[in-house]
C-alpha cells in the first residue's frame, strides 16, 4: 500500500514537472514570436532556442512515466543531469526530429533535407544569439549574425513540435490507471529505452 502511495506520488510528481516544461516552452514561443514581430530576430531566436530545450526536458520527464509505470526505480539524480545535459538535451532534440520526420511519411530526400536544415539552425548556439562573438577576427552583433529566416524558422519548428507533440504526450496521464503488463503491451521494450521509438508509439506509429 505505502508503496503504491508513493508510485503515485512520484508519477504526480512528474507529470506535474512535464506539463509545466511543455507550458514554458510553449510561453518562451509566444514570447519569440512577439520579439520576431518587431525585428529582434536574434533575441527571438535565443527564445526559440530555449523553447527546444525545454520541450525536450519535457519529453523527458514524460518519458521518465513509463518507469514509474512498470515499478521500475526513477533514478532522480541521473534525471535531474539528464534535463541539465546539453548533450543530452541535444539527443532528445534529434530523436523528436526523427520520431516527428517518420510521423510524416517523408520521402527520403524530404526528410534528409529537414535534418540537414534542422542541423544547421542548431548550430547556431544561444550565445550567437545573445552575445558579441569574434569571428575571423571580426566582431560581430546576434542582429548581424541571425537572419529574420532563421529566425522565423527555428520558431516555427518550436510551435510545430509543440503542437505536435502536446497533446499525445499530455495522454500519457492514462498510464497512471494501467498496471505494469499493460503498460508493457503497449510500450515494448525498445520504447522503454529509446526516446525515437517511445515518441514514434506516442504518436500511433509502430514501436
């Protein structure tokens, strides 16, 4: 029984933390695009770029439900690195890319296309965006450096995968009435270890 109190107070706990990653990027978009709106294209783009990290955040603490779900122990130390990580923050950027890009049923070309584009506009870090950077030994501003493009572009993506993404995630709230076999069924276990996969079942594809 106590055991049973805290899975759900852990599940709670984390789904609590998810919606208000995905509420906060989704702000950091509308606040993107109001700076967009007025010219601040790099300022906007910095937002944007925030707005990513934080949906991926998100997508991991959403992601974390499935452990509580199959009674598996949440390693709270390793999750809280995880949402800290860039590289990891990275990882989960690209594997919302693909689960997305799949979702789609691109072309080939298409979606190496989408990648490639994707790729470059993460290239150009916040501090790009934020900060006076020396390039071939010239000093250059974010607003010469960021163009209104990319900056309508990257925040474009933010909101597309928000959106996207929201409202099946938000359905995850169900796992809490399922018991660990069901939730087995319809997670296998690739999905309980890849965030690709476990993004691609969300959104009704195979996993």
């Amino acid at each position: 029984m106590q055991q049973t109190k805290i899975a759900t107070s852990h599940f709670d706990m984390l789904f609590d933390g998810a919606i208000k990653c995905m509420k906060n990027a989704q702000e950091l978009c509308d606040e993107a695009e109001l700076l967009h709106q007025h010219g601040k294209f790099a300022r906007a783009f910095a937002l944007s770029h925030f707005a990513h990290e934080e949906f991926a955040n998100s997508v991991l603490l959403f992601r974390a439900l499935l452990d509580v779900s199959t009674q598996k122990k949440v390693n709270w130390k390793k999750l809280k690195r995880y949402t800290l990580s860039p590289k990891q923050k990275r990882a989960t950027q690209v594997a919302i890319t693909k689960a997305l890009l799949v979702d789609l049923h691109l072309e080939a070309d298409a979606a190496t296309k989408q990648l490639i584009l994707e790729s470059e506009l993460k290239q150009i870090r916040q501090n790009h965006a934020l900060y006076t950077q020396c390039i071939n030994k010239e000093f250059v501003l974010p607003s010469e450096r960021i163009s209104e493009t990319q900056s309508e572009k990257y925040m474009n993506l933010a909101i597309y995968r928000i959106a996207k993404l929201g409202p099946a995630l938000v359905e995850l709230r169900n796992l809490q009435g399922m018991t660990k076999q069901e939730v087995k069924l319809r997670f296998s276990k690739k999905a309980l270890k890849n965030t690709q996969v476990f993004l691609a079942v969300v959104l009704g594809s195979n996993g």
